[in-house]
C-alpha cells in the first residue's frame, strides 16, 4: 500500500510539472502574440506619419483590430544584421526597430527562395517576418505588412508578383530599379512603390537594410517569381 501511495505521489508530482510546463508554454505564446499585435500597430503608425499618399491608400486595407494569433517563431541567418540595423536607425524609425530587436526572437522569420534558385550566400543574407497578413500574428486577407531585412553586399535579383508593394526603409541605404531604369539610392523614409507585375531589384551597399513593407492583393498567398535571366 505504501509502494502505491509513493508512486501515486510521483505521478502527481509529474504531472504537475507537465501541466506547469504546458501553461508556461502557452503563456509565453500569448506573450509574444501579444508583443507582435503591438509591433504592428507601431508600424502602422509609423507608416501613418508619414503623409504619403500612395501609403495612405494602402493603409486603407488594415484590418480591423481583433485577437492576435499565434504563430511559432522561427529564425534566420541574417538576424545576425539586426543590431548592426538598430545602431544606425535614424529617430524617425528608432522607436520601432528598437521594438522589433525586442520582438524578433519571438516573430516567424522566414525566406521565400530557395539555394537552387538564388545561390546559398543570397539566402545567408536575407529574411523576412509578417506582422500582418495569411501568416502573421494580425490576420489580414488583403493587406500584408511585415519587414524584410539584408545584409551589407547583397543583390536582389530581379523579380515581380501581382501584388501592388511598397518599401519603406528604416535603416540602411541602399539602390533600387525598376525594370530597365536607372538604379536610385533610396534612404530611410523615402516611400519605394512598385505597382503590380512591376520588376524590380535592390542591392545593398556596405550597411544592412532594415525596411517595412506594405503588400496589397485579393491574393495574399501568391509568392514573387523571379525574373528570367535574360529579361
């Protein structure tokens, strides 16, 4: 009888650590949720301040306040740029990106390509995380908004996807193109707008870029095809 009492209080015991264990999971879960859902409307207001017309109109699509979801964080080489990033982000852009190096170890950051299609270092060097849209912790079906991040010497091949984009750096400076156009260096605050099916490349020069960017389409979950090398 004393052996089953013993083992009784053993898988109390054991049971509790893995109910402790669930609970803290979850809590940490809903922290996290609960820091994107902020982070979001950080950058909304960011975007808001702005007084650009083509971002107003985007804004438009934000969707409407409501429960956060929950979306396992993930990671990726280039968060190894993120402070690099902070230390340069102007005041415009500080609060947020000081914000978001807080956030970032609980955000799912994620990369659209693969080595096959962009080389190994291209991938090394490049992540991006949605804060708003199919997968990111605020639900949007028509407007996505998250952060793209680079590291120093990277190149952005050419590309293009249905979805109307805008780019807002806040950290870094460096060079876009729209198809066979000249390239023009782009600094934090300036308003980059891609229109749909537009081609479009980037590069970065010795500093990382850190950039909010707006996507809207009736079909968020299209992905950016890359250009054919000879285009």
């Amino acid at each position: 009888m004393r052996g089953l009492t013993t083992r009784r209080a053993l898988l109390q015991v054991a049971l509790g650590g893995w109910v402790a264990a669930r609970c803290g999971a979850a809590r940490g879960n809903a922290v996290a949720a609960t820091a994107a859902d902020s982070l979001a409307e950080r950058a909304r207001r960011l975007l808001a301040a702005l007084h650009d017309g083509a971002v107003d109109a985007m804004l438009t699509a934000w969707p409407v306040a409501g429960p956060a979801r929950t979306v396992p964080a993930s990671t990726v080489p280039v968060l190894r740029y993120l402070p690099a990033a902070g230390a340069a982000a102007p005041a415009f852009s500080a609060g947020f990106v000081s914000a978001l190096a807080a956030a970032a170890p609980g955000l799912a950051w994620r990369r659209s390509y693969t080595a096959a299609q962009v080389g190994a270092a291209f991938l090394d060097a490049y992540g991006w995380t949605e804060l708003v849209g199919l997968s990111g912790p605020v639900p949007g079906t028509t407007l996505a908004c998250g952060v793209l991040l680079l590291g120093p010497g990277v190149s952005y091949p050419p590309h293009h996807h249905e979805a109307e984009e805008i780019y807002v750096p806040l950290s870094g400076i460096a060079e876009w193109r729209h198809g066979a156009a000249p390239w023009v260096t782009c600094r934090p605050g300036d308003v980059v707008h891609h229109l749909s099916n537009q081609s479009h490349a980037m590069r970065t020069g010795t500093d990382p870029l850190l950039a909010l960017y707006l996507w809207r389409s009736g079909d968020l979950a299209q992905h950016s095809q890359l250009d054919p090398a000879d285009s």
